[in-house]
C-alpha cells in the first residue's frame, strides 16, 4: 500500500502556501499519495478569480470576500511584505532562477492527482460556496480530516 | 489500544487556537486521545482571568503579564487582524452561522476529557503561575512533551 | 532501530527557531535522532554572521541579503515585537530565569550531532551560498526532505 501525506493549509500567505504546494509535488512525483485539507484563510487559495460571487451572501460576507486575497497570486508574504514590496523581490528572484509562480504549483498539484479538500466550517462562517472554488475540491468537515490524517505517515499544519 | 493526537499550541492567535481546539474536540467525539502542550503565546489560551495575579513576579514580568491577553476571548487573529476589526467580523460572521466562540469549543475539551500541559520553560521565562491558568493544567517539560507526542498518530505544530 | 524526529524550520522568528530547538536538544537527550530542514525565512537562523558575502549576487538578491536578519540573535519575534522592543523584554526575562539565549540551544543542538539541512531551492531563490553558513549543512531538495520525513516518527512544520 503507498504511503500518504496529509498538510493542513490553514495559512494564507503566498510564501506558506508555495511550501505548502512545492511539497505537494515532490511527493507525488515520490509516489505518495496527498491530502490538503484547506482551512480558514488557506481557502484563499483554491479561490478561482473568475468565479467569484456575491449572490446569497450576508453583508458580512460580502464586506469579508471584499478585503481578502482574490486567488493564489493575490495571497500576501507571512514575513518582510513590506506592503507588497518583499512579495515583488521574491517574485523577481524566483524568476531569476527560473522557479515557477505559485500558480504553476497549483496547476500541477490539480495534474497530479493530490486531494484537495475545503474545510466545511470555515466556508460556512466565511460565506465561501463551492463554486467560487477550483472544481477538484471536495467539502468535508473537522473528522473528515482526521480520518484522513490518522492513516497518513506525515502530518503538518502549514 | 486507542488512537492519539498530538498537538503543540506555540501559537495565541484567535484563530488558530479555533482550529486546535475544533479538532481537539472532533478528534474526542472520535474516540480519539488528544494531547494538547500550550508553549509560549498559546499559554495564554489558558490563563483564567478570574485568576491573574501580579504577586511574585518580577517588574519584566509584570510588564508583559499587562502587555499580553488576559484569556481566550481576548486573543488577536493572525490575519487580518486591523486593530481588532477583522477579529469582530469573523465573531459576527461565526454567530450568523450559530458557529459557538472559542471559550465555548475550550469549555467542549475540558468536559471531553482533552489533556492540557504547560510547558514549563515558557511558564517560568513568562512569569506565569501554574494557578492563573485553569485547572485542568498539568505542567510538564520539553521531553515530557516529546515522550507523549512519539506514541501519538498525530503530531501538529500549531 | 532508534526512533526520529523531523521538524521543517520555515518560520524565521526568534521565538519559533528557540522551540524548535529546544525540542531538538531535548530529543537528542532522550536518544532521538534530529533532523532539521530549513526553508525560506528559517535558513536566516544558519547565517554564519562572519561569513556574509555579496559575491556572485544578483541586484535583487543583495538588497535581499541586505534586509534581511544576520544571525541568530539578529531574528524578530513572532507576536509583540514592538519595533525589537518585545523581544529585549524576552531575552531579560530568560536571564532572570538563567534560560540560555538562541546561539546556546543553537550550539547545543551542534554538539549534540542534530542533523542539519538546507533547502535547495530556498537557497538558489534567495541567493544564499552554502559557505555563508554554518559548516554542518547539508544542502537537500524537497524529495530528500520528504525520505527523511517519512521514516520519522513526528513530523512537525514550524
């Protein structure tokens, strides 16, 4: 039986997510099977820009989906943002050494067959519906996680 | 022999002690042991605050003692935090949704029979006092902790 | 067959690489083998102060290199740093407590034959050289950290 990975994404920030999502590949590309189970405002992540709605939201929400990260590439640095100015350097020195953007990762995460799960809770508070995000998520809920996380052989919080 | 987790609470922001406890308390309705070892900020997650006392302490300490969030509610987001706006939207958001606030999730793993250690460098480097915090405390060190975490199914750095 | 403990060092705060490497020394103590893996902000934590150099730098990666803290002791705190001001209130705490500062634990986990790696792609991104640090690095990809991972009996990302 392969091995499995399981990586909480609870963070929002551009840097933890490509972490996050770098790990994601270089595990499938080992064989391992991955779950990410994205809580709160990882969330931001899977959002696709081009779905976003307004429609049956309370004024909270909207005030909420209003001031927060549009898509993967809109997510701030957890460090040195510099209010969007560490973010710039970061992206200019990964393109310097031909990395790919966050993005790229993402994309291939989805081609590879990693397991992408939104956090029941946390898009009913934040008023996120499931068609706002990428099609490959599924919505489970706290014990979803853990009787994934249970079999795996590594578990992280991200 | 049952199942355990194993969680680390470094952390005293709002949201992420939302998490921890959320699954502290879906990993109990599980059957699943949990362990939770509060290290530094998380340790104010458990200060009562019927409880502080300025007694025995040093002038640094007394300092931070004032500084620093007097219990569960007071606890600022990671994110978003906008001097305490963003934290009141999410409460707002969470009660549309009849989500319970974190004291009601801490209050849910207490009754359920979670585990709660102190780490006793981070208590003593702080000041606190093994009687400001709630009861259910048991104060331990770092190789207590490891001890605990190395037979447990899952391990989480929060 | 001894039992492992594998931690990813991401964060680059005083207080988060002061956990991890408490955790580190006390395992090693108990006769658990240590691996660290440093990515990103966590690799500022491995700078040899007296060996920061420009050379062979791109733009970018100077004014990085520039901004950026230069040792251990150099590190901001995760919560309440207060312009450093929070952080010089910790370290007074430590030393009334006798706790030893960063660069003790650091030096402990050294001598206690902690195995040290640095993550490739963070290095080539943020253009640090292997020789601006701390001689028991070795430098592996995500797929190296991922076999270690693996094998290991906690896994913790900090």
């Amino acid at each position: 039986m392969s091995k499995k990975m399981n990586m909480i994404l609870f963070s929002g920030d551009y840097d933890k997510a490509l972490a996050a999502l770098i790990l994601a590949n270089s595990a499938r590309e080992l064989g391992i099977d991955v779950s990410m189970f994205f809580a709160f405002w990882g969330l931001f992540l899977l959002r696709d820009p081009q779905k976003i709605s307004e429609e049956n939201k309370t004024s909270y929400e909207k005030m909420f989906s209003m001031v927060s990260p549009k898509g993967p590439e809109n997510l701030p640095l957890s460090k040195m943002n510099f209010s969007g100015l560490g973010k710039i350097l970061l992206k200019e020195m990964m393109k310097d050494d031909e990395a790919p953007p966050l993005e790229a990762f993402l994309s291939g995460a989805r081609k590879k067959g990693v397991n992408f799960y939104g956090c029941k809770l946390s898009m009913e508070v934040m008023g996120l519906k499931k068609d706002e995000l990428i099609d490959e998520v599924k919505v489970i809920d706290a014990k979803g996680y853990l009787k994934d996380a249970i079999d795996s052989e590594i578990q992280l919080f991200i």
